[in-house]
C-alpha cells in the first residue's frame, strides 16, 4: 500500500492540509511580513505600471549607447520638465475649475431641485419624476450618507497621508532599479527552475512580459484618446468644469468595465445642472467616445491578444474587490493573465499527453 501512486497522493494532501492548519495556528508569527507586503504592494504595483511604460525608451536609450542608469536619470530629468510644463500651462485651468467646482458645491443641490422642479411642470417628464416630498427626502438622505462618508473619511485621514507619503518616497526608488536591473529578474527566477523546465520557463516569462506590457501601454493609449475626444465633444456642447470632468474620467477608465460607469456620473450630473439637454448631450457624447474606443481603437491596440469574456472580466472585478479593495480591481485583470500564461504552460507539460494517451 505504501508503494500506490493513490497512497502517495492521498498521503501529500492530508500533509498539506496539516502543514496549512498548523500555519493558521501560528498566524501571529506572518503578521509582519504581511503588514510589510501590504505597505510595500502599492508602491510597487505603481512602480510596475510605469516600468511598462518607460522600459521601451530605456531600452531605445541603451542600444544608442548610453548606460541604462544614466538613461533612467534623462528620463526622470525629462519627467521634471514636462511636471513642470503641466503646472505652467495646464494646472492654471484646472485649479479654476477646481477651485469654481469647490465654491458652487453648496449650491449644487439646490441647482438639482430646481432642475427638476422644472422637469415636473413639463408633463411629459412629471409622471417619471417623484413628487417634491419624496424628492425631499431622497435629496436629504443622500446628504447624509454623504455626510457620514465624509466624517468616517476623516478619521482615515492620517493613515492615508501616511500611505501617499510612502508612494512618493518609494516609487521613484522602486522604479529607479526596476529600469536599470529589471532585464535581470528572468535570469534570477530561471535559476530556481529545474534545467530541463528553463526553456519552457523563459517562454513563460516572455510571454507574460509580452502580454502586461501590451495590456498597460494599450490601456494608457486608449484612456487618453478617449479623454480627447471627451474632452472636444465636452467643449462643443459647453459642458461646464469640462477639463476637470475629463481627468477624472480618464483615471476612473483604468477600472475595467465599471469604471467608464463611474466615470459618467459626475458628468451627468454636471450637465443636469447646468440643463437637462447639456446631460443628455453629455451622454451622447460619452455614448459615441466610447464606441469609437471599443470598435475602432480597441481592435487595433489590442488585436486578439488580450480577449477575456466580460463575464470573466466582472468576476474577476467583483472578487478582487472584496478581496483587496480598489488595488484588487485595478490588478484583477494583469493578475489573471499572469495566472492563465502560467496555468496553460503547466497544462501543457504535464497533463495534455496523458488525457491525449487516455
């Protein structure tokens, strides 16, 4: 019995659920290492996305001759310079409208109330509008959710003052040596990996380099010509706070899915203020932006690389929420790639000639 392939198996799942249980018992003893993982995983995570985004000039740099490390200095010399450009030209308009936006905030519900008071004398509209003591009390206790959203983020002040110093002090360190020694990582994970697997590991790698680098570079390309042509038809129609609008939106866009939702309501709530056709309007123009994204830029960045059925997509958005959060939905796709590439791999070494055999 003790020679069966079924024995031994049996045998390895009973001492990995022990070796787990017995794990759980002394959990206190993980507790640093994963207060240190959650600190450190943000940062990280961000100094990845740029890496993917500046890795190509980094590379162009080198094969002219020049020494990566100096190669990375250029580019956060380069970076300067265009923060710099964006606070001189770009900033001023901003804070105008951020600072209009903040000064009209009492005013907005009002504004509301009076939108809509104006949609109940229109017959057309009044049968679909509730009557002003349900609206009342609609208006009233959305304020204090509001309110009560506000006060409890107050009290998370501190740590995420503390949080956002850790992301500045860290990312352009953890960044730095990403681009100067990243093309060593692959060697120093393929050392682990058995000699006869190497080959078959440094497919794996390249391929996921390969694949997150055109998911994260395609995705940039993608939200900012969508916050163009957002940008323009927000212009024409004269919908007010409109730069401010579009970078909000152009943030909300890394959220797949749900993120172009979230990102239309500030919008529509803003052009219903103003007038119930500026929303309307709002709407058409965010409604062609984004097929125009979807039909016509999407096919050409992405191609048939990257396809993950939306019903995929939203598990992966829902679970990585309740797990992580906002950082577990912005990495619930990048993650999945990563884990298919390799699951693929692994499926394809050891298992498809048995089934095939079978």
């Amino acid at each position: 019995m003790l020679e069966s392939k079924y024995f031994r198996t049996c045998f390895g799942i009973m001492a990995l659920l022990l070796i787990l249980y017995l794990g759980s018992k002394v959990s206190f003893l993980f507790r640093p290492v994963v207060s240190i993982v959650k600190m450190l995983i943000f940062p990280t995570a961000i100094a990845g996305f740029f890496y993917y985004l500046l890795r190509p000039i980094v590379d162009y740099l080198e094969r002219q001759k020049i020494k990566r490390a100096l190669a990375v200095l250029m580019i956060y010399f380069v970076f300067g310079g265009i923060c710099a450009i964006f606070i001189t030209v770009v900033w001023p308009t901003l804070r105008e409208q951020i600072d209009l936006f903040i000064e009209h905030a009492p005013f907005l519900v009002q504004d509301v109330q009076h939108q809509i008071s104006q949609l109940q004398q229109n017959p057309a509209w009044s049968r679909f509008i509730p009557t002003e003591s349900e609206l009342a009390t609609t208006i009233t206790d959305s304020i204090n959710r509001m309110m009560t959203w506000i006060s409890n983020s107050i009290t998370h002040l501190i740590s995420l003052v503390s949080s956002v110093m850790i992301i500045i002090a860290t990312v352009p360190i953890f960044l730095y040596y990403m681009l100067k020694e990243g093309n060593k990582l692959p060697d120093r994970l393929l050392a682990v990996i058995p000699k006869r697997y190497r080959n078959d590991g440094q497919e794996v790698l390249d391929d996921i380099d390969h694949a997150l680098s055109n998911f994260i570079i395609g995705k940039v390309i993608l939200n900012l010509i969508l916050s163009v042509l957002m940008y323009i038809g927000f212009l024409i129609i004269g919908l007010p706070y409109s730069l401010l609008l579009v970078v909000v939106s152009f943030f909300l866009n890394f959220i797949p899915y749900v993120g172009a939702f979230l990102a239309s309501i500030p919008v529509v709530i803003v052009g219903f203020i103003e007038s119930p056709t500026i929303a309307l309007w709002s709407v058409v123009v965010i409604v062609i932006a984004q097929q125009i994204q979807d039909n016509i830029l999407t096919p050409v960045i992405y191609g048939r690389q990257l396809e993950i059925h939306p019903l995929t997509t939203i598990v992966l958005i829902l679970v990585g929420g309740d797990f992580f959060g906002l950082l577990g939905v912005l990495l619930a796709i990048p993650v999945y790639i990563m884990i298919k590439i390799v699951v693929v791999r692994l499926y394809e070494l050891f298992l498809a000639r048995r089934i095939e055999r079978l």
